[in-house]
C-alpha cells in the first residue's frame, strides 16, 4: 500500500529528522500534502509523503498511521523520523528534534491529559517499534470504539500504546510543536506555532464519511 510511489525529497540535512507523512488520494488532503511540501522545502527539510487509498471513512485513514509509520521506520532503518498530519504546514525549524536522545517525542494538548499525534518525533528505536506494533494491534482490537465508549481515535489507541511499554523514554514537546488552529489559541494564547494544525478533519471529515455539511 505504502510503496507505489515513494516521494523522497533530500533537502540535505542529514542531522534532521526526516519528515513522513501520508494523504488518501483522490480528496481534499491531496491539496494539503502540496501545501506541507512547500512549507518543508521553504525551511528546509527533507520529506517522504506517500498517496494511500481512500479507506471509506475519516476513522480508518486515520488509523492507517500506524503502520505507516511502521512502514517508514523499517525503509529508514536507525534514522529518526518526524510524523505531520499532512494538513501540517512547518512554520520554523522544530530545532528541539535535532539530537534528540529519546524513543517517541509529542504534545499533550495544554499540557494535560490528551496525547495529540499530528506531530510526533520517533527515534527509530527498538522501543519506538515495540510501541508501534502494540498501537497496531490495538487499532486492530478496537476499529470503532475503545472499552470506555469513547470513540477509538488513532492519538487515543497510541497513548494506550504509550502507556503498556515499560522503560520507554518519551519526552513531552512544547505546546508550538502541536500548534492547533483555533483551539492552541484559545487554550495557551500568545504562542507563535513552530508546526502548525490547519483541522483538516474540521474542514473534510464529513465529505470523507460521505456526509454533507461543513464539520464543526
């Protein structure tokens, strides 16, 4: 699925991250992808953003990123990689990542409970890949809904994943990693985004799902 088209752009920074990301082709996100190449080219980085198909609902593109970045760290062996949502656009360098000594890097949403996965640092660890497989199998476990009723997101089932690997060596990013339009603004005001979230699922979601309306 992830290897009919592999769309490396090298901008040369070997000491970055490489940035991965993915878009369900044929919807609106294709246009998105076009906006986050610019933005990564603009400062810099190098990047590897793959067309998927179409899974016929917001929910199961969305939990297709588990084994797409599982994917990616197996085709970059021993690299760290930097996953975007690719409705991400990269306003400055995240310069934190560069070195980073860790297994799995994120934001929780105004430093409280709610893990974000539209920006997550994997340091291609064998810890980092022991909690992609549990996250796998978790959205395997749980397609729809969780045990709690709530609905199985994919940032929900990684933060379960998070949470089952003992020894894991996470380290919580700041705020502007994760900068989300509207709701970082009203939740943490003042912060310039260093990764910026335009909502996609806001805006698609519900022509995804085969729904009309603008979500909200």
């Amino acid at each position: 699925m992830f290897d009919d088209v592999k769309a490396l752009h090298d901008a040369g920074q070997s000491k970055r991250p490489l940035v991965i990301a993915y878009y369900t082709v044929d919807t609106p996100y294709e246009a998105e992808a076009e906006v986050l190449k610019a933005s990564l080219e603009t400062v810099g980085y190098s990047y590897d953003i793959r067309g998927v198909p179409n899974q016929g609902s917001w929910q199961r593109n969305t939990q297709l990123k588990a084994r797409f970045v599982q994917h990616m760290l197996a085709s970059y062996p021993g690299r760290p990689l930097l996953y975007l949502d690719v409705d991400a656009v990269m306003v400055q360098p995240p310069d934190l990542l560069d070195g980073m000594d860790a297994d799995i890097a994120a934001v929780h949403f105004a430093r409280k409970a709610e893990l974000l996965s539209g920006t997550v640092w994997w340091g291609n660890t064998v810890q980092c890949n022991r909690v992609v497989r549990k996250w796998i199998r978790l959205n395997e476990r749980h397609p729809e809904r969780l045990p709690n009723g709530k609905e199985a997101w994919d940032q929900r089932t990684l933060a379960l994943a998070i949470k089952k690997i003992e020894g894991l060596r996470f380290v919580e990013l700041p705020q502007e990693y994760t900068w989300i339009v509207e709701l970082t603004q009203r939740h943490a005001p003042g912060l310039s985004p260093v990764i910026m979230h335009t909502r996609g699922a806001k805006r698609f979601k519900r022509k995804i799902n085969g729904q009309k309306g603008y979500e909200r």
